[in-house]
C-alpha cells in the first residue's frame, strides 16, 4: 500500500500541506467501471490496513460515505469530528458496499445494526455513531487530527507487546476460543522473552507502574 504500483490502483502519497497525513488514491478506471480483478486490489489494499501490525487510527471530519466510510472501518480506533457523517449508502445506487463494509461493520456494531445501516443506505452523524459503537471517541472538528496523532503517539512508544495484543485481539473474531488461547500463550511467551518485557519487568520493581522506556523490541 505505501508504495506506487501502476498495476494497483491504490496507494498512499504524503499530503502535501501536512506531513502527519497521507492521502488513500485511488485510480479509478472510466465511469467507476471496477471489474472484479479492481475490487479484489482495492479490497487487498483496505485489508493490508486493517492487519497492519501498527496501531492505527482515522480521524474523520466531514463526510465519510461509501469508500471513506470503509476506509475509516479498517483502522483500529475512528476519531470523528463533531460535524462528521458516516454511511455506506451504496444501495442508493443500485450497488452494495465492496471495499470490506460488509465485514467489518456487523463486527463493530453488531449484525442486526450493520444490516439496517446498509440496507437503508442511511447516514449517522458522529454522535450516533458514537453511541453504536462505530466511532471511538467524538471531539471538536479543529481538533480531531490532533486528537488522533497524539493517541497515535503515545501507542508508537509503546512495548512490542502491543502488536502482539493487537495480533490476539483481532484473531478472537474469527479463531474458536481453543485455537485463539493457544495464539495468545504463544504471544504472551514471547513478550516475556522480549526486551521490552524485561525492561518492563525491571522498571516496575525498580520505579513503579508506568515508568519503563520501550524500545519497541
């Protein structure tokens, strides 16, 4: 995803006002006429986010319909400015969502809800979407990105153990109980095995809680 392929019609560029963003583009082929090799791309591309092991966060104002709507889905946490609307409105067109929306809504806000949303083709404004759990936190819309970079932030200095967790948390949707125990004695081995988990370890004895320096190793 983070860089240019001219056999995919998605990449990320640096936006050129503000070096904290980048831009998701994507090339379209003439009149939207996506055929299925293009929707498997794009979907790739969305997924490629979702299971990054960094943390990521959207930070949404305006509109965030359609595409948008799923792009902010496959991040890890949505912040949303307080004027921000969110739908996948598709059926509106005679078309259904296509970039993973139909996947990863009912997975944050629970089937029933995701079927009304999507079938409805109806948008939610950043309070709603609040309240149904498909955003994380709501703040002032001059606010959001800043909101998002510092949450980012803080979870880049943070221990390895945090992508180990992530890897765990994300597996519990689709693994049975037995098999996803099984993922997170392997991860939390390897914590304990790792830098940051002696560190860790150490600094809590030493110096108390929430005083270690992480390495990221």
């Amino acid at each position: 995803m983070t860089g240019h392929d001219d056999t995919v019609p998605v990449r990320l560029e640096p936006h050129p006002a503000d070096e904290r963003l980048a831009v998701l583009r994507v090339d379209r082929p003439p009149v939207n006429a996506f055929d299925q090799r293009m929707w498997d791309r794009l979907q790739r591309a969305f997924h490629a986010l979702a299971t990054a092991p960094q943390i990521t966060i959207a930070a949404v104002s305006g509109y965030a319909l359609g595409g948008g709507c799923e792009l902010a889905l496959a991040a890890d946490f949505r912040f949303a400015g307080r004027s921000a609307v969110f739908g996948l409105p598709e059926v509106t067109l005679g078309i259904m969502p296509g970039s993973g929306g139909t996947q990863r809504l009912p997975r944050l806000v629970g089937p029933g809800r995701a079927k009304e949303l999507i079938l409805s083709g109806r948008m939610v404004t950043a309070d709603e979407a609040l309240a149904i759990g498909l955003v994380d936190r709501v703040v002032e819309d001059a606010g959001v990105l800043d909101a998002a970079v510092t949450a980012a932030l803080g979870y880049a200095r943070g221990p390895l153990a945090l992508r180990h967790a992530k890897r765990a948390v994300d597996a519990a949707l689709d693994l049975p109980v037995e098999a996803g125990l099984a993922l997170e004695a392997d991860l939390i081995t390897r914590c304990f095995a790792s830098e940051d988990g002696q560190r860790g370890l150490r600094s809590f004895v030493d110096d108390g809680p929430r005083k270690a320096a992480f390495l990221g190793r």
